[in-house]
C-alpha cells in the first residue's frame, strides 16, 4: 500500500473512531471493506440455528441419557437409543447408532460411576 494510500486509511479510521469503540473495547475490522458486522451477522445468525436445533432435539428426547437429564422423564426409553438429526425448523429425524467395531468391544470394561462426578 503506498503511503498515501495508508495515510487515508489513518484518517478513515479515526474518523470512524480510532481503533476503539463506543464501550471503550478495541475493534479491528477483518479486512479494508469493512465486513466486521457481516462477520458477527453470521456468526449470530449460526448461534441461533444452533440454539433452535439444540431445543427442539431436546424437547423430542423424552428420557434421562448421559448429560441429557430430565426430571419429568428420569429413566432411559430404549426407543431413543439413536442420534436425533436436525434439519431444519420442525423436521427431526432419527438416525441408528452403528454398532461398536469387535476390536473395540473387545478392549472395553465397565467402570463404576458410582461416587463420581459424570459430565
């Protein structure tokens, strides 16, 4: 970039505020156009569709199952033994848990979690 170049890009950036923002926390924008807000657009945009899929998936597993605890709904239902798919709003579907290789199997024990803090 010539020096000019860069002298326009300083008196941009200080007019739009220096490298800080109104909260007082430092801001850089991801490239010379701008996108710093587009970037964060997407980036909430991505956190919703996770937070949706994460509740509607949820409320379908009407069962206690590893992390997943629900008071109304404290034992395992066999019929839930399979991963819950989300796709989009509404649609859920349910996919079989493939079977543990023999040359895995072979190597696992039971351990007792009896006492212990499981997450």
């Amino acid at each position: 970039m010539s020096r000019a170049g860069r002298g326009r890009l300083t008196q941009r950036t200080q007019r739009a505020g220096g490298d800080r923002r109104a909260d007082g926390r430092s801001w850089r924008a991801p490239d010379i156009a701008g996108f710093y807000d587009l970037a964060h657009a997407f980036d909430l945009e991505a956190s919703a569709i996770a937070a949706r899929a994460t509740l509607e998936t949820a409320l379908i597993r009407r069962e206690t199952r590893g992390c997943h605890n629900r008071s109304d709904y404290p034992h395992l239902d066999d019929g839930l033994n399979v991963n819950l798919v989300w796709s989009e709003p509404g649609r859920v579907e349910r996919e079989a848990i493939p079977g543990i290789p023999q040359d895995i199997s072979a190597r696992m024990r039971e351990v007792s979690t009896h006492g212990k803090l499981v997450e």
